[in-house]
C-alpha cells in the first residue's frame, strides 16, 4: 500500500511546481497559515457549488467552505450576478452608496442585537473595533477571553488560541498587552463571576458563540446565558463572536437561536457573500463613540477603513443575506451534515478506530485520538478537554492529505457544510473517509478501540 504522502503527492506535480516558487516569494509559501500543508498544498483553479478543481485538474468535494464564508456554495448565481453587475458600475466610489444601507438594513433585520451596524473588511477588524468599543464605553481596560477560543489575530486576542494556555500563541506579542486579557477556562460560571467580581477593570467578555475555534470544544448548555447574566450584574460587556455562526446557525445566528442579546456582535465571512467584509453590531449607546456629536463631553472614537462596505462586498452580502434569510439554506446543510456524520461515524464504529465525528448545524468536527466517552458517547456534544480536542492539529495534517488524496478537503479536521452538498456528495464523501480511515489505521496515525 503506498503512504500517504505518496498518494497525495503522486497526482499533484504541478501544485508541487507551483509551492516551489512561492516559497521563494511569500515567507513559508503560502498566503494563510490554514493553507500550509506538508509537503506542499494544492493550487485551486475554480469551484462550482460544493466542489473545486486543482491545477492537476483533481476534483474535490470542498468543505473548506472559503473558510466558512460559503454557506450557499461556490459562485452562486445571485452572488455572481450581483458581484458582476456592480463591477461595471465601479468597485470603490470613495463616497457613500445605496448598497451600504442596504446591506446594513439586512443585518439589522436578522441579527437580534443589532441597533446599529458598522463595517470592517475583515473578522479579525471587527475584534479589533469590539474590543475598543468596549473600553471607550466603560473606560476598563482589560478583556476576559476563554482558552482555545480564536477571535483574529489582533494582539489582544491572541492570548490562549491553542494549548499550552499560559505560552503565547505567537511571538511578536507585548507582555504589557498579555496583561491586558484574562484568560479563563470556557463553561465554569463560578470561576467568571469570582473573576468579575474581583477586578473592576474588566471591560468586557468575548466568546466565540459556538464554542472553541468554531465549536471544536462546545459550550456547555446555559453558558451563554449564564456569560449574560454575569456581565450585566458586573457591568462588563458581552462581545458575542459570531463570525463562524452568524447566518450559519440561524439566520440571526447563534443568539437567535439560544435567546442571548449580547452588547456587541463580530460579524463576517457570511456576511458578505465569500467577499472581503466583517462589521460589529450592537446596541446603540455602546457604538455611539462612533457617532459626530457636539455634546460636551463626547469623546469620538477613530475609525476609517478603505473597504470598509465597498460597493463589491455590499452588493455580494446584500444578494446572499436575502437568500440567506430565507432560512433555507440551513435546512439543506443541516440536513446534509446530520446524515454526513452519522455516515463518517458508522466508518469509524465499522473500524472500532478510537475517534469521534460530532458537531451542530452544518459544522462537522473530526476527533481521533483516545476518548474516554467512545460507546457511550452520542456524537451531538463532544465533552472531552480543550487541549485534547484542539491537539487534533497534530495529525490533521496526515488526516486532509489523506482526504485530499481521495478526494475531499477538509479545513484540517473540520468540514463546513454548505447548501449545496447533497446525497451525491454525503456518500462520496463517506467513501472517501472510509478509504482514509484505513489508510491512518496502516500508517498508525489512528488506533483501535
């Protein structure tokens, strides 16, 4: 049986060819952390609802999902044509427009806790402009996140992304900024509320609304409304990430679907329409520091932005919004998820493989590895610990090369289903894990129960 690695490289010399020169012009290669593959990634050419085709002409079934951004698929045809459209009309007109508001108007329709919305050109932005809002509205200066939970790459929020919780998660960082975020284990509501009740300088709660790095480790049931509670008994404010979940859990994301307003929400991907965008959106007085006022005493918090709600990512967020809030889009990916996990788990329990596929909505989590819960477990909620279940990127490599090689990208150990994976694509894709399954027991990245 060949390896995995001579698989996977075997049917790809011209994404080798390519990975060769850019390794001489982008540091590491690649343009993306998530795209660094060992040996080399594969180079896309074009995707067409749930499936793309790569420079060596393979196909794949794509759960990558633009990195979440594609809940409607690949060049959807509403999208396309919007995005077509307004091209000709001018992509950056330096002024206001009529798609802004909108686009805008969308977002405030669907997501419960907006009163106002601003935009940003990226996830990572809208922390960024969440965070600052917080402080500028309370005048606190420290943040609590929980470990494992990703939310950009702004310097605040960098802290505890992946295990060990108290190393930096990248270097580059000021001890002095470390400081300024209190990193806390997520589902333990005893600890935050001792935690807020002990420092006063806490200005606000972030949390990814699904859970860790988009539901890699859940919530527990009642933590977000137990995180609502608290911050407002302490004065502190909820900032809901809901980058990943917004549009994908519900049209009004996760807080529509669990009944949490939180303050402020992070928005993108989704938003708008596999384009560059992101937005914060809340209530009113804590984003009115953005506000022009000639009151006394009001301070104006600076932000501009370039592409902030360009014409181009307006007009392709207003045509899937009003697709997306339809709300059936979800019933075709949920349901293409739940079978598609029932079908990958029933490889695994045919195997006796020690692993796991669980997740909620149309996200799909992979977990191989020992698990004290296997036979008992119902794969809805996953409970083992953070650091056990975000490690799984130390065989995820070995894990998409494998899927790669039979046809299927994953995000590492995660697919993103969208709404246009259907029966065809559950089976094959079931195929295909079964296939990569046996290829992780031979080489020993997997072991038996």
């Amino acid at each position: 049986m060949s390896t995995i690695d001579d698989l996977f490289a075997a049917g790809r010399p011209k994404s080798r060819q390519l990975y060769e020169q850019a390794a001489t012009t982008f540091p590491a290669g690649v343009t993306h952390d998530t795209r660094h593959l060992e040996p080399f990634p594969i180079y896309v050419t074009h995707a067409r609802g749930p499936r793309k085709w790569d420079v060596d002409g393979n196909e794949y079934i794509d759960y990558v999902s633009g990195h979440g951004s594609l809940l409607l698929g690949h060049s959807h045809p509403a999208v396309v044509e919007a995005v077509q459209q307004q091209m000709a009309k001018g992509t950056h007109f330096g002024a206001c427009h009529e798609l802004e508001l909108a686009w805008g108007q969308l977002v405030k329709s669907l997501i419960p806790s907006a009163e106002r919305v601003r935009f940003t050109s990226s996830g990572t932005e809208a922390g960024m402009m969440a965070v600052r809002l917080a402080r500028a509205y309370n005048g606190r200066r420290k943040i609590v996140k929980f470990q494992g939970h990703f939310h950009g790459w702004s310097d605040q929020m960098m802290p505890a992304v992946n295990p060990p919780w108290d190393a930096p998660s990248s270097v580059g960082l000021l001890d002095e900024t470390i400081a300024t975020t209190v990193v806390l284990p997520a589902n333990d509501l005893p600890l935050l509320e001792r935690t807020l009740a002990g420092d006063r300088d806490i200005s606000a709660v972030v949390l990814e609304a699904d859970g860790a790095s988009m539901g890699t480790v859940p919530l527990a049931p009642g933590f977000l409304q137990g995180v609502r509670r608290l911050t407002e008994h302490y004065g502190a404010l909820m900032i809901l990430d809901e980058v990943v979940s917004g549009f994908r859990y519900s049209p009004g994301g996760v807080q529509a679907v669990v009944g949490v307003k939180p303050d402020l929400t992070m928005l993108a991907k989704i938003l708008a329409g596999g384009l560059p965008g992101g937005a914060v959106a809340g209530r009113a007085d804590v984003l009115a520091p953005l506000e022009y006022k000639k009151e006394p005493g009001h301070q104006r918090m600076y932000h501009p932005g370039t592409f902030n709600a360009n014409p181009i990512s307006a007009a392709a967020g207003v045509a899937a919004l009003r697709i997306v809030g339809t709300g059936e889009p979800h019933k075709t990916a949920n349901a293409s998820a739940g079978q598609l996990r029932k079908r990958l788990n029933e490889a695994i329990d045919e195997r006796q493989a020690s692993a796991c596929v669980y997740g909620e909505t149309s996200i799909i989590h992979t977990y191989i590895g020992p698990c004290e819960r296997i036979g008992s477990c119902d794969r809805s909620l996953c409970t083992n610990d953070p650091a056990r279940l975000k490690g799984m990127r130390a065989i995820s490599g070995g894990l998409r090369r494998a899927l790669l090689a039979n046809g299927v990208d994953f995000i590492g150990a995660m697919a993103l289903v969208s709404a246009t994976h259907g029966p065809r694509e559950v089976e094959e894709t079931a195929l295909a894990f079964a296939k990569t399954l046996d290829l992780l027991l031979a080489e020993g990245l997997a072991k038996r129960r």
